[in-house]
C-alpha cells in the first residue's frame, strides 16, 4: 500500500489524499488543491529550503543527529585515513571505486591536462595587483568555458568526461596562480612528475629551486582536508551548480556559480572568522569572559554549531588529527592552545550541549591553513580545489537525471497591480 497524506482544505471542506514517496510529498501535488478553478494551487513557501528536497541523489548522505558524512556509501572517516583525494574524487565521479588500472588511468587523465592555455595565463594577469584570489579563480573556471566551446554538448557522456578530467585538473593551476598575482610572484607551472596535491604545493610556494619537493605530512594533510571538503550533499554551492547547470550551460559556466556561492561569508568565509575570534581572545586567561560574553547573546562561538550536524561534525574529528601532523612539521600555532581550550569547556558547558553546539569542519582548518602560511583571502579557495569533484559529480548527476526541470522557483507576489503607467514627459511637467 502506498504511504499517503489526507490534507483537508479548510476553505472548501475537500478532502485529498497526497503520496508520501521517500518521506517527501510532491510540491505538484499540493498544486491540485484550490478554492476554486480559476485560482493557482497550493504551493510551499521555502526561503533558502530549509525543508524542501529539489533532487534524488546518490553522491553523498548526512545523518546530522548522529554525525555521519558518507561519499556513496563509504563514511569519510574511511576515506580520510585510508585514501587520496584523486581516489575519492573518481568515487564521487564515477559512483564506484576504481580498479588499479582505472584509477591510474584517472591518475594519467587528470595529471596530464593541469596546463592551462597561455592565454588564460594572459587574462589572468590582468587583474589588478591586490585582487581576491576568490575572484580570480571564479572569473578564470568561467573563462575555461570559451576555450573549450565544446563543453556545451553536455548530453554526450565522453565529452562530459572530458570536461570533468580538465576542470579537476586545472582547479590547482588557477588556485594557484591566483594566490601568486596577489604575492607580485610570478606564477609556476605545473609539475607532472608531481602527485596532485604536491604539485599543488609546487605551484604556490616553490621559488627558485629546479624542484619543489613539499614534506609528506603536509602533502597528505592538505590532501585529506581536500577529502573532507569534496561534497556535503545540496549546500549553497553545489545548489548553485545545480541551478544554472539545469539551464543545460557547460559545466565551466556551472561551477563559476559554485565558486561564486563558496565566496560568500555564510559558506566558505567561516574558518576565517574562527581565526579572527582566537586572535581575538588572545590567551587562555580570557576565555571564560568569552564564554560568558556568548552565553548573555554579545558573541557567537565561531566554528561551532552547525544546520545540519547536532553532533561532533564527522569531519572536525579528522582535521583535529591533521592539525598535530601539521604541527609537527610547522610548530604549533599558539591560537591551537585557545582553541582546544575553548572546545573542552564548550563541551561541558550546558548552554552549548542543550543547544547541541558542536565543532564544525571550521573551527580547526582555518588554523593548519595558517600554518601552511595561506592567508585567510586562499582558505576558500582550497575549499572550493577539493569542492570541485563534488560540483562536477552533482552537475552530471543532474544532466542525467530525467525528472530535472530548468530551476525555476515560485514567488509570493507583494507588489502593486493594474497601476497606469504616465509617461515621464507628463509625471515630470
Ligand atoms: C552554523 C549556524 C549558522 C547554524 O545555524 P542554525 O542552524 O540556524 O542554528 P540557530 O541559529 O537556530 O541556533 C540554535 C541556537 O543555538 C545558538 N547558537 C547556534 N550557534 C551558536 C554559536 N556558534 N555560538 C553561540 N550560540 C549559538 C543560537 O543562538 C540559538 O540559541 P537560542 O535557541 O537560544 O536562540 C550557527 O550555528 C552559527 O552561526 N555558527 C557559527 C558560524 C560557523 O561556524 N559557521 C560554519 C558552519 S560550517
């Protein structure tokens, strides 16, 4: 028997029964019940869809209460201890794990396109000196769009491929070029004997040394912070891939939406705010008039706290043991000391637990990219370089998915009707 709804229109005394299908009712179907012929139907008003599911998706699921992340079906601790980023990105892609030689045939495709055309290179050393590496990075993934022309044949599955091998490939070139404009250096190209993420590393740090050869721990650090933040099912950005890709544009022009949502300060900005926050506090001594200061309602505890998670976000566990690997390598940033402070009496502390305020992925990245010397206007930008296959794995999973419309919100109409227009000519006389 089918799950179902009976919703009774006060209005008219009508009886409906509405399907309930994976625990959602179809907004179409509430658009059958009216007060009378000539009305539109009932619709739901969601600003921001906080409870409305806008697809069907195999890529990634949360489990907020209890504090599960899974990456079809593999939990991210799994993955963060135990794979590279390259690996995951071909799960998220592809829906399976590779084969040995699928995986180095990926490794191949994906090394073999970080160049870039040399007129990109052009373009972006146009911007002005101080300019955000966000966006340049997001002018630049939309300018790849008019050297591939061939990416708009979005219903062709190789050429698809193609397209995604290239844009997760060259993410690192532009991140990094983007960080080197703002330094006056002059930009490195890539280095195909490296692996993805050392490569990455080569591009922003390595001066004039024939070969920039990063320290391990770091490399498999930022790897798995890439791992951590490779998708988070339909958040701000990918909603924004997802939303212009269903406009059938090429995939370039789609994730420049994403780069463009991850810029602002509700999503990809938060870590920043945690450093600004410790920097702030300064020493140990001044925590519990923090604390206090976030319990009477003056401060909010950045980096804690979360929509979805009401639990330890799975993915603050992970970079909490990046940070000592990191460390081991950099020093210890002194702000770790506030900050774990922090956290241990947050956990106690019974505003926080009735409140189901945990760490979130933010309150410790922000300290290892510091360390890594990445000044706070890049920790969006590596955000968005592990995002990427994400974007990339939901926009095809859109493409392909039969039952997707061209995004196209209702709206509740507030303003004036019917009014008479008088030409200006007249209004002004
Ligand atoms: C992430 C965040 C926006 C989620 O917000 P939300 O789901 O809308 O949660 P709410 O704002 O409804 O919070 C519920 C309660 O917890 C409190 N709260 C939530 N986050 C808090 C925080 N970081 N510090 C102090 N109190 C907080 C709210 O004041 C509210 O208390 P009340 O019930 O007494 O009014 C929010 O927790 C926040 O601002 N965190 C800090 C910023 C941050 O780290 N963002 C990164 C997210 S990955």
């Amino acid at each position: 028997m089918t799950e179902s709804l009976t919703v009774r229109d006060n209005r008219t005394g009508q009886e409906y029964d509405v399907p309930i299908l994976d625990g959602t009712i179809k907004a179409a179907d509430l658009g059958k019940i009216k007060s009378s012929d000539d009305e539109p139907g009932l619709a739901v008003y969601d600003p921001g869809f906080v409870n409305t599911a806008s697809c069907r998706s195999s890529v990634t699921y949360i489990d907020g209460e209890k504090g599960i992340l899974e990456y079809r079906g593999y939990p991210i601790e799994q993955l963060a201890e135990k794979s590279s980023f390259l690996e995951v990105a071909y799960l998220l892609i592809h829906g399976a794990l590779p084969t040995k030689a699928e995986y180095e045939a990926w490794v191949h495709e994906i090394t073999f396109h970080t160049f870039v055309h040399e007129n990109v290179k052009s373009f972006m050393q146009g911007f002005r000196y101080d300019a955000h590496p966000m966006g340049m990075l997001m002018a630049s993934v939309g300018a790849l769009s008019t050297f591939y022309p061939d990416a708009r044949n979005i219903s062709d599955a190789e050429n698809r491929h193609i397209q995604i091998v290239r844009m997760i490939a060259k993410m690192p070139t532009l991140g990094a070029w983007s960080f080197r404009h703002a330094q006056g250096k002059p930009y490195v190209y890539p280095d195909n004997d490296l692996s993805y993420t050392a490569n990455f590393l080569s591009m922003l740090f390595k001066m004039s040394e024939s070969k920039f050869e990063a320290d391990e721990r770091l490399v498999k650090a930022l790897d798995v912070l890439f791992i951590l933040h490779a998708d988070h099912e339909q958040n701000c950005s990918t909603n924004a891939v997802r939303s212009v890709g269903s406009s059938q544009v090429d995939p370039y022009s789609a994730v420049a939406a994403g780069v463009g949502a991850l810029y602002g300060p509700l999503h990809g900005g938060a870590n920043e705010a945690v450093l600004r926050m410790l920097k702030r506090i300064g020493s140990k001594e001044n925590i519990p008039d923090f604390i206090q200061g976030v319990k009477d309602g003056n401060e909010r505890l950045m980096g804690f706290g979360h929509r979805v998670y009401k639990n330890y976000d799975p993915r603050a566990k992970i970079i909490k043991k990046a940070c000592d690997d990191v460390f081991e390598v950099t020093g210890v940033n002194p702000l770790l000391e506030i900050a774990q402070e922090l956290e241990k009496i947050a956990l106690e502390d019974e505003y926080f637990v009735k409140r189901k305020l945990y760490p979130n992925v933010d309150f410790y990245s922000g300290l290892i990219y510091e360390a890594f010397q990445f000044p706070p206007e890049m920790f969006t930008v590596l955000f968005a370089i592990g995002r990427t296959p994400g974007w990339l794995a939901q926009w095809s999973e859109l493409v392909q998915d039969k039952e997707q419309k061209i995004a196209r919100p209702k709206q509740i109409y507030t303003g004036d009707r019917g009014l008479d227009f008088v030409p200006a000519a007249q209004r002004w006389a």
